[in-house]
C-alpha cells in the first residue's frame, strides 16, 4: 500500500485568499523549476524528510514550513508571477 501526504496550503494575494493541495514531490518539482529558470535560492525549500514523515507533528510543521515558502516565492515575485509559479497555485482559476 503506498501512502503519501497532500499538504493543503492557505494562498494570500492581496484580497483574494484559496486553498491548494499538493504533494511534497509536486513542491520539489516546483523549485527545481524556479531555481533553475529564476535562479532562486536552493535551501528555500525545507527539505525532504524522510524518518516519520507521516507522524502528525511533522506534517503539521512542513505545512507551516511550505505556506512560508510559498509566501516567500509571492514576495519575491511582486509583479511579474513565474508562470510555473502561477500554475502550481492555481491564479487562473482565483485572480482575474
């Protein structure tokens, strides 16, 4: 059986305020994206864990840790939203 963790993250841009879930693997592949196309920094992102990654405590701490992450990426990116950035939280379907 495999099991895997979707993390649901509050998005705030300006007034407007919605929900994504995601995987961990799927933010990975998001800053693998930024960093090579935007030139982030590689230890924005927390990092993988792997011994009890399912206890409740972790998941509760990395999604705090992921809604910091994405909040950082949004700051960083004022004007001009990269487009996998846009995608991965869903712009197209909250802010017009």
């Amino acid at each position: 059986v495999s099991f895997f963790q979707v993390y649901i993250i509050q998005v705030s841009v300006g007034n407007h305020q919605w929900t994504v879930k995601h995987r961990y693997s799927d933010f990975h592949d998001l800053h693998e994206k930024l960093v090579s196309e935007k030139k982030i920094d590689t230890n924005l992102l927390p990092p993988k864990k792997i011994i009890g990654k399912n206890s409740k405590s972790l998941v509760e701490k990395r999604q705090k840790e992921l809604e910091v992450y994405l909040q950082t990426l949004l700051v960083k990116f004022p004007v001009t939203t990269p487009k996998v950035l846009s995608h991965f939280l869903h712009f197209h379907l909250y802010v017009s």
